[in-house]
C-alpha cells in the first residue's frame, strides 16, 4: 500500500523494463558492429552502448532519459495549459422556490442555491464543513484530544457511488494555519506555543465532482440535458450534506461567490494568471506554493498539525473508485511560504515525497478546479481493503484548536475557539488582566478587535503598543457598529447586538462563584472564561457541553508586552498584504 515516498528496493534496482530495453540497445549495438565492421561498427556499438547508459537509475532515482521525459513533459504540459477550461466562472443553480431558511450557526438550509463549475465535462460542487458547537481542545507534544466531532471519512467513502449518481470523486480540503496573526504578538504567540501540535484555523471543505455521462439515466429522469445534469449536481451535493449533518456536523454548500472567496483563501488572494510555475514550486508575488504527496503510512500524523513557519498547511485526500469498483484513496500536502518574509518550511515532513515537475498540477488538485489527471496518473493509490482500513484510522477534526486558555490539572495545554464562525458571544469574568491577556492572544491569532470602554486608561497601553488600528483599536463612540467579522468588546459598557458574522466579547467582573454559574445554560455559540477571585491565575472556561479549570499561562515575553507598567511601546512592523505578509 503506498505511495512512492523514496528510493525504495524496487526503485534502487532497474525494472524489468529498463532491462530489456538495456538489453535490447545492446544487442543492437553489437548487430551494427557486426554487419557494417571497421571504425562504423565502433560508432554503432558505443552509441548503443552510451543510449542504454541513460536508462539506468541515477543513485536509486531516475535515470537520465527518465529526467529528459520529465523535463519534455513539464514544458509541454505548461506551454499547452489553458487556464480558462481549468477554472471556468462558477454559477448559482437555484435548489427550490421555497424562502431560505437560516439555522442558529448561520448556515443557510439546504433550499438556498448551490454554485456549480462546470469545467469540460465535470461539474464541481463544494461543501463548508464546521462543528455544531464550540469544544475545548487539549494539546501536548505528542499530539491532540478533542471531543468534536470528526470527518466522517466512511461515510463519505459511501457516498461515491450512491443510489443511481456516482461521483467522479470527493476530494476532501483541510487547509490549516498555526497562528494567523502577524507583528510582535503573532510571533510571541508563536513562541508561547513551542512544541505543541496547535493549528489554530482550520477551515475543511468537501469538494464533489460529477461526470453526468457516467450516470446518464440519472440526467435523463431529471429532464435530461443541462438542465438534468445540474439538477442530478446539485441533489447528490444536498444528499451528501444530509448524510454529514447525520454525523452532528454542519454541511453548507457554497454559492458561486463562496466558491470564488474560497479560492482567494486557499491561495492567499492570487489570480491564476499570476502564478509562476517552476520545477520545484508555483509562486505569485511572495508566497511560495510547494505540493507533495504523502505516504499513507504517515497520513495520521501528518493530518493532524500545520507546518511551523508555514503561512498555511493544505491537505487534500481524494476518494475515487478505480476501474475494478474497489475505493482508492490519494493524498497531496502543500505547504505555502514566503521566504524573503521570513516565514520559510526548510525541510519536508517525513513521509512525503516532491512532485516536482508538476507543482501547478499538484497545486490545482488542492483547490476547486477541473481534475487534474495528469498529477493522479503519477501517484500510487491505496486501495481496496488497505483503502478501508486507512480511513477507519485517520481522524480529521474540522476545525482548529482556537486560542490558548492556559493548563490543566495533567499539565495538558488547553484551547478554544473565541472567535470566527460558529462563535457568537465570549465572557470574560475577571480583572483587567485577564481580559488584556485574552485579546492579545486573539489579535495574534488574526482577529481584529474593536474596544467599546468606559475605562480607555485601562487598554491604552495594549493599543499603543499593538500600534495598529487595523488590528486593535477603540470604538467610535458616535459611529455606528462596524460589520464583517470584527470583534467588538464591551468592557463597563452596556454591549451592543452585531451583525451576524461578528463575535462579540463582553468583559465584567461579576464575583458569582463556579457553583452559581453553571447553572445557568450555555449557548452552543457562546464561551465563557471565569476568573477565580481568589486565585487570580486559575480560571473555569465554559462551553454548551464543557467545564474545566485551568491555570493560566504566558511566558515572561507575553507577560511584558501585555503589562500596563512595562516600558516604551513597541513599534508594529508593517500591514499585512492580502497573504498575511507585512508591507
């Protein structure tokens, strides 16, 4: 079961191929020898002899004919490319004349329009995967434990071939990022975090494509032609969803705009038409796009945690049946950098091998675009039995880790989501300092937060020292309530509602004790961190399903950025750019 991940017995030794072609050159050399004799045969002989050298493997890797190919192969693959049949404008398919519904999470029901690109004869649909509610995670060197419920690889192993639709395939994306922030305070946060396994975002989609021709009787029952075959699209994609809701998770499919938005996520606000493809890499203005494929062997690990240094881990696994029916299972890892910004992946992960030579290929495999077989045709699939048994053991959580809280009684760190989707209202139940604490992880984690106070004095010196009002700043008092995903805090004033997309944070130094507050129900949106009044180190954070206690930690460096008392402050370095990069 593998993919090829290195030079393997198999690959040290020419195969069997290489051998009679070798054998073959020879012997021809030796019959042009014979027949023309004298200083011809010589010739004839020595290039026959200097042709069956280029076969052989170059230190247990390719030999050099192999290479020649693959170069040939790499310019005429690039120079034939067309960018318009690879990503065609996507379009909104309208599922029902029924109103849209909205759920508490804010996803749209299933009777709202689905996007569909249709790119040559496959019809590519998306679904947003996310958790129902807000779940703590516990992080240690060794790896990760959540009680959140996970992708469920097996189902969706059953939902290739359902019914009278079978799919093409279902890729399934999980494109992470370890911090998210950038400054002074994302790279404290980086240190804080060491060894531990964090990714902090973690956005999972699940990519469906359809070949109507595979399922024609199918189109036919649903009015047959186009109109058949997006309405066959768009009933598999909902069924799908349904069959992931069962699971407890939220499955939205993407309209065409989202289809779009998710393409600038994964490849960091670059056009196609800026992309540069060279040997080992893609690059568009500073980031780096680099592919690999994975050994299965190396899957589990390798899922379970974004590079360090990286701007953003992406892992594409595709499910697809081979010729025999049996269920294949492929994966691709990708690693985006940026290395005159300092933010550089030296080393792959072990269980990886480079595609070189078909890094644009490798980097359109990992995005909502047409299929790209020219990147599968050179990768070993598991399958069968093996393929089964690999998906029993992955375990893909589909969201991230969220911020630092602190430790627990074990010494495990603890973390949790407090802010983006799925997160609606945070509590903060404590002193100034806790609160402090408290943003400076979020706005180095990426948030951007907007301070409503009666008390200024208190946050002035994390503003000025942060020194980026994009990222930290004091509300308006006469304005109105900015939209988009912007964090709003309210600390001793009255909090005011937000748009929907917004988390809203509300700070108060209620002196209820652990006993009092649970009590009192938890929305599956809303978090809440407790100060202890008498141990001020030691907090409760709450959740719908969870209550710990922890000990909150920081490092002398976090703890003097933070400190109203420390010194001068410290100049914000630049703004990010599109990619998250400082400008």
């Amino acid at each position: 079961m593998a993919f090829d991940t290195g030079p393997s017995t198999r690959s040290r030794l020419p195969g069997f191929a290489t051998l009679v072609g070798i054998e073959a050159l020879v012997a021809a050399g030796f019959i042009g020898w014979w027949a023309a004799g004298g200083r011809a045969g010589v010739v004839a002989l020595g290039a026959a002899a200097l042709m069956a050298v280029t076969l052989v493997p170059i230190a247990g890797r390719h030999s050099l004919a192999d290479n020649m190919i693959r170069r040939l192969g790499f310019y005429w693959s690039r120079a034939r490319r067309s960018l318009a049949e690879l990503a065609p404008a996507p379009f909104d398919v309208p599922t029902s004349g029924r109103r849209q519904r909205t759920s508490s999470l804010g996803a749209r029901a299933e009777d709202g329009p689905i996007g569909v690109r249709w790119a040559g004869g496959t019809m590519i649909t998306v679904l947003r995967v996310s958790p129902t509610r807000c779940t703590p995670t516990f992080l240690s060197p060794f790896g990760c434990e959540t009680t959140e419920p996970e992708l469920p690889l097996a189902t969706l192993a059953g939902c290739i071939d359902p019914f009278d639709i079978p799919l093409s395939s279902i890729d399934v994306i999980s494109h992470g990022v370890r911090v998210g922030g950038v400054g002074q305070a994302a790279a404290i946060y980086e240190r804080t975090l060491g060894p531990l396994p964090a990714t902090t975002h973690r956005s999972t989609f699940v990519v469906l494509r359809l070949d109507p021709t595979q399922c024609p009787n199918a189109v036919a029952r649903r009015g047959g032609g186009a109109t058949g075959a997006l309405r066959t699209a768009t009933i598999t994609t909902r069924r799908v969803a349904r069959r992931l809701r069962e699971c407890g998770l939220v499955a939205t499919p993407l309209t065409a705009t989202e289809m779009r938005s998710l393409t600038e996520q994964l490849t960091h606000g670059s056009d196609l038409d800026s992309m540069r493809e060279e040997w080992s890499q893609v690059t568009a203005g500073r980031v780096r796009f680099r592919t690999a494929a994975i050994d299965p062997r190396h899957l589990p690990r390798l899922f379970g945690t974004a590079c360090p240094g990286a701007l953003a881990t992406t892992l594409t696994l595709t499910l697809s049946h081979g010729q025999d029916g049996k269920l294949q299972v492929r994966a691709l890892m990708r690693v985006d950098d940026a290395p005159d910004a300092g933010r550089v992946v030296d080393t792959w992960p072990t269980g990886t091998t480079p595609l070189d030579g078909r890094q644009f290929d490798a980097l359109a495999a990992s995005l909502p675009y047409a299929a790209t077989h020219r990147v599968h045709r050179g990768l070993h699939a598991t399958s069968g039995a093996q393929a089964n048994t690999l998906l029993d053991t992955l375990r893909i959580q589909v969201s991230g880790c969220g911020q630092l809280i602190g430790a627990d009684h074990t010494g495990r760190a603890v973390t949790s989501r407090l802010f983006g989707p799925g997160i609606s209202e945070v509590a903060l139940i404590g002193d100034a300092r806790l609160a402090v604490q408290i943003v400076l992880r979020i706005i180095a984690t990426g948030g951007a937060v907007t301070v409503h106070t009666s008390r200024p004095g208190g946050w002035q010196h994390l503003v000025s020292r942060v020194g980026d009002h994009h990222v930290l700043k004091f509300a308006d008092p006469h304005g109105d309530l900015e939209g988009g995903r912007r964090i709003h805090l309210f600390d001793g004033v009255a909090p005011r509602p937000v748009s929907a997309r917004a988390t809203r944070i509300v700070v108060t130094n209620n002196q209820a004790t652990d006993d009092e507050s649970s009590t009192t129900a938890m929305e599956v949106t809303a978090v809440e961190v407790r100060q202890d009044p008498t141990r001020p180190h030691d907090v409760t954070l709450r959740t719908a399903d969870a209550r710990i206690r922890v000990t909150m930690v920081a490092t002398p460096e976090e703890s003097r950025f933070s400190d109203q008392s420390a010194g001068q402050p410290m100049p914000y370095p630049g703004r990010p750019d599109r990619s998250g990069l400082l400008v």
